[in-house]
C-alpha cells in the first residue's frame, strides 16, 4: 500500500492507494468518528462491493443508499434521496458518509455530506479509474443543472480516499479509456516525463496490467494533491487541472449528460486545447499527432460530435464557470508538459479548432 | 446609523442597523465585486423594496428572482428557482446575490450563494424583526426537507448585514410578535439587564416605537455576533443560540411548515424550556410567571398545539439536528440571564412539560 498526502492544514487527508484495501477495517475506523455509517453507492457497484465494505465496517450502524447509475442522475433530486435515507434512518452529525462509486457517486455523496445538517464526515472509495485519479482527490462536490455541469456544489474535503485498485478488474473497457484521459492529462499539463512514460506504456495500461495501473494512480494522485494543495478553491493554479474541460464541458452538455463518459468528452477537449496549441505555435504537429495517437490507443473518441458546429461549443462555453465578467477562459498548452489559464484568445484559431471536426489533431 | 462587527477572521463583516439605508449605493458598493447583482426576495417583499434596492444598484447588471412568500416553500425545489435564474442569465463566479426578505428569503440566498458554482458572494438585507435580530446574521444557511427544518444546509457568510429598520414600518403584527420572540431569547440566555429592559419596554416595543426597536435590533446583534464569533460552526457555545428551538421546531414540524411562524414555534418552545427550568429548580414561579405574561403581551401563543402529545414531541426531538448519538440535548436555563446545553435530563420533569398542554408555564 502507498499513501500521499493531500496538504490542506486542519483539513490535510491521505489517500491510501493498494490492492484488497476495501475490507481493511483498521483503514476505516481512524476516521469514523460516530456509531452511525451511510454508504451511497448505485445500482451497477452495489452488488460487487457492497457486502465486503459491510464486512470491514461491522462495529458500526451501517445503512445504504443505492442510487440509479449514470450521469444524467447527477441532479438535486437524486442528492435528494441521499437526504432521504439519512433522515429516515436518523442520521445524526456525527454520521460519516460512505462514497462507493465512481464521480458521480462521490459527487454527489460528498456534496450531500456538505449540506447534510450543514456538514458530516465522508469517506471516499472510488471504484472507477477516473474518480481514482481525479474526482476523488481535491474536494470538489456538486450536481448539475439543466443549464450547466456541476454547477450547483460546494469545496468539501474527505477524511480520507480508500483507493482499491482491485474494483479495476471489474471496470468496463469504455470506463477504462474514460479514466485514461485524466491520466493522459496530468502528464500533458504538469509532467512531460510522466506523460512519456504513459506514452510508451499505454498498450499494458489498456490490457490492465495493475502494476502499471497502479502506477498511473499514484503519479496522477500525487500531482493533483500537489496542486490543491496550491491552491484549494480555484483561485489560480487550479484552474490547471480543467485541461479540455471546457471543450468537453460544452460536448457533454450539447449530446446530454450521460450519453459521452466525462472522461470520453475530456480525451477530444484535451485534443481539441492541444489542436489550438498547434495553430498558436505552442506545440509541433509531431506533438499533436503523438497525443492523437495515444488518445486513440486509449480507445477515447478524437472527433467532436458531428452535429456540434463552432457556434454551438461557443453558447455553451459562454456559460462555463470559468467564464469571467462575460470572456472565455482556457487552460492551454504552452509545451507537452506545461499548462497556463487565459482570457487572452486568438479567435481565429478557436474557430478554426471548433470548426475542425473530423480533422482535429491533424 | 450604528455598525457592528461580526468577528470572524477573514471572514468578518460588517452589520449596518439605521433608518433609510436600503437607498443608499454608497453602503452597497464596497461589498460587490464583480458586474453582476441578483436580487432574490418574494412577492410580498418585492412591491415594497425592491425598486427602492434597485435605485442604489444602478452601475451594475441587476437580476432579480421572486420567490413564492412562505416557510412551506423553503425547499430543494424553490432553492433550484434561484439557480434556474443565475444560470439562464449567465451569472458567472463574481456576481453577488442580495437577499431582500426576511428569514426565509435570507436561509436560501444564503444557501444559493453558497452552492452556486462553489460559492459566491451575498449580502443580507433583512426586512422582518426576525431576520434582522437573528438568521441574518451568523451564517446559518439552508432549507427544510419533509422530515426535519433546515435540515440541508451551510455554513456561509454573507460581505454585509444592512438592516433597514423603515422595514419594520410595513411589516405585519403577526410578524412584530415572531420576531420579538428572539429578542426576549438573547435577554433570557445571556443577558439579564437586556431582558428586564425587553420586559419593561414591550408595550412599546409592540407599538412599533422606532428609537426603542433600533436599540433591542443592536443589543440583539451584539449579542448573536458575541456568540458566532466565539463559535461559528456550532462545535459548542453556540448552540445556546437554539434555546427554545428543539420544541419549537418539533412544533413547527408537527403543524406542517407555515401553519405556525417559527418565532411563534420558539416563542412556545422558550416558555416549554423555562417551565422544565421551573420543575428543576433552576428557576422561580415568579420568573416563569414573568416570562409567560411577557410573551402574552408580546403576541406570542404560550400554549402549545391542543392536539400534540407528548409522544409527538418526543418523535420529532428524536430527529433534530442537536441529537447526539440518540441521547436528546436540551438548551436550558441555568437562571434568567444564562443557558447551558446538556443531555442529562430529567426525564420526569421533561414528561411533565411535555404534558402540560394549556398549563404551561403556570
């Protein structure tokens, strides 16, 4: 077992990352500090690793809450049933919330941990690539409105992320890629090494080979806690960490939530950020044609949705919550390993990356 | 126009209390930062202030949501009209919301601002006496769910607290009563002299005398401010704060939201608590007796609801967010003047309270 720390003063947490951590209880009870545990996890993870998170967590009054699966779920009326359970089965402060799931899961359970009885503990256990090395770590909870993703939340931190990397056995191939993007992206924005490394070890990663798999967790865990360590709220660097999200934001949006994965929506914004780094001069057309290579070898989409045109991801991006007084904000490449946020955009070359369609990374 | 502070760190604000402040940009403009304004108040509130709000707000891009007017509607459901209108009016990170109302219109802007993309900035303008002596101010934010009050909430400060008391010229007695409820609470639980001066000035009080509703306002806020400082999120002192509102609420909730005010609910449940504080001893029948007529002539009902049981009390208490581990905790009074919080209590005496229906407090 590894274990980072996510630096937040008072607030500081670990993230242990290892194989067969899920039943561990010595793991569990150094951070429940009541009788009483609410595990929310969804219909599809429930039946593989409910019964043996029960198992390590015997000494406690446990209940559940299993929600529908997917993202178009993410809303207030689902955080609403978490509410449900909590007061129905008499959940009091001292109650710690359990997240057994993949992002939307820890989401919404760590937003409803947030504002249950305006604040209880939680505990994270994501059991997807993606939330392994992304939605787990840093804090950030919510839901989405009909008019924007994620729009509606709060910064809350966990008492600690649980990382089994053993739920990755079960993992779909199509959650697999999703999760790669972010990992793709950690190097692309921060690390030139490790984005090489992933590079040259894509192939084992995507037969799911765990000691590769749980490299990639730990390099990608270790820089996104070194970044909200930085910078917990957003209001600088963190900012990094949004690579092609607002391309993929408005992908998302645009075809409905749940139809794209996150991550499947991030792999074409990271192409399409990477596409505009080209046109500014930031990147080589080798570099670009790299990334393309490797998002395909990840099994990830490298084409926008056909029925998207330049004017639709402009509506969309308008709305992003990282628009300011009115102007688009994007994280952007300045080389392969290095990322910058900026107002200042060279319109011509936006257009041209959102009207590239089938021709992106080309 | 008098200013206290709420002292909390980087977080401290300002509380402005005066005739005719609402008008006036210049106590505005310091607390907006961005370009944007979202006014959230309800259609009783609206036809008499907000054009009077929007005068001082000119220089910026005002918005506004009109609430429906009522406790019952405090919910997840209302709670989404707000963001409904921040997002179809693109409101971005820096707007800032204005909650022009009383304690419910304040509890969801507060929550609203505090949830909207993570969080962003509000200002408090309370227009009831109840509002402006207590949910205005401290940071407790939230809604009702079916099966408890406030029971999804945060905790999240406002810039400012502008309480205008020409507000109190328009406001209905009915709601005068509800809001002296919490006046008469911080003289009984931590402020003797505060309390014989409530008690020898509530004929005047209840006539709407300006100068003497200006001066129990501040003394009010100085004391809630004294407290919050001390403990902000609840973790002790603070709780004496709810004295007479573990029964209150259980009356409230019994009732169903809206039937009775929540000052009328507190003004009940602070005479149960002082009539449990008389069977233990800690207080005199004089003083009991004293508080009783006070109530009657501040408005208040001193009888609690003719067809609520003991159980039904109990059932609900059981569910208030003061539980701890199943055990009951209770604010009482150590004497007039003084509160503690305690869950050792003496179940007979409780029993007879509980019991005591149209005896109450005799």
């Amino acid at each position: 077992m590894k274990t980072l720390t996510v630096d937040l003063g008072d607030r500081s947490y670990p993230i242990h990352i290892g194989s067969g951590l899920l039943g561990q209880s010595a793991l569990w009870t150094p951070h429940i500090r009541g009788r009483q545990v609410m595990i929310v996890t969804n219909e599809t993870v429930a039946p593989l690793y409910l019964a043996k998170v029960r198992e390590a967590l015997t000494a406690y009054q446990v209940d559940e809450v299993i929600l529908p699966d997917g993202e178009q779920y993410k809303n207030l009326d689902t955080l609403n049933l978490i509410f449900d359970a909590l007061l129905s089965r008499t959940h009091n402060r001292t109650t710690t919330l359990v997240a057994l799931g993949g992002g939307v899961v820890g989401d919404m359970c760590g937003f409803a941990a947030a504002c249950y009885q305006r604040g209880v503990d939680f505990i994270q256990v994501p059991t997807t690539l993606l939330s392994q090395v992304d939605s787990s770590v840093g804090g950030k909870t919510g839901v989405n409105h009909a008019l924007g993703k994620n729009m509606i939340g709060a910064f809350y931190q966990p008492n600690v992320v649980l990382i089994d990397t053993d739920t990755l056995q079960t993992l779909p191939d199509r959650e697999l890629s999703a999760g790669m993007a972010e990992v793709i992206k950690y190097g692309l924005i921060a690390d030139a090494g490790f984005y090489q490394w992933v590079s040259d070890n894509i192939s084992g990663l995507m037969r799911g080979e765990a000691d590769l798999l749980a490299t990639a967790i730990e390099r990608s865990c270790a820089c996104k806690a070194d970044v909200v360590g930085q910078d917990e709220t957003e209001t600088g660097i963190r900012a990094i960490l949004n690579f092609g999200h607002t391309f993929g934001h408005a992908i998302e949006a645009h075809q409905g939530y749940g139809v794209w994965l996150h991550g499947e929506a991030v792999g074409t914004g990271m192409l399409m950020a990477a596409d505009y780094g080209y046109r500014t001069g930031k990147i080589t057309r080798a570099e670009l044609n790299g990334l393309r290579v490797m998002l395909e070898q990840a099994g990830l989409p490298i084409v926008a949705p056909a029925d998207m045109g330049c004017e639709d991801f402009l509506s969309r991006m308008r709305i992003d919550k990282k628009v300011m007084d009115g102007r688009i904000r994007l994280v952007l490449l300045e080389k392969i390993g290095e990322a910058f946020v900026t107002t200042d955009i060279d319109t011509n070359a936006l257009n041209q990356t959102l009207c590239a369609g089938a021709q992106l990374g080309y």
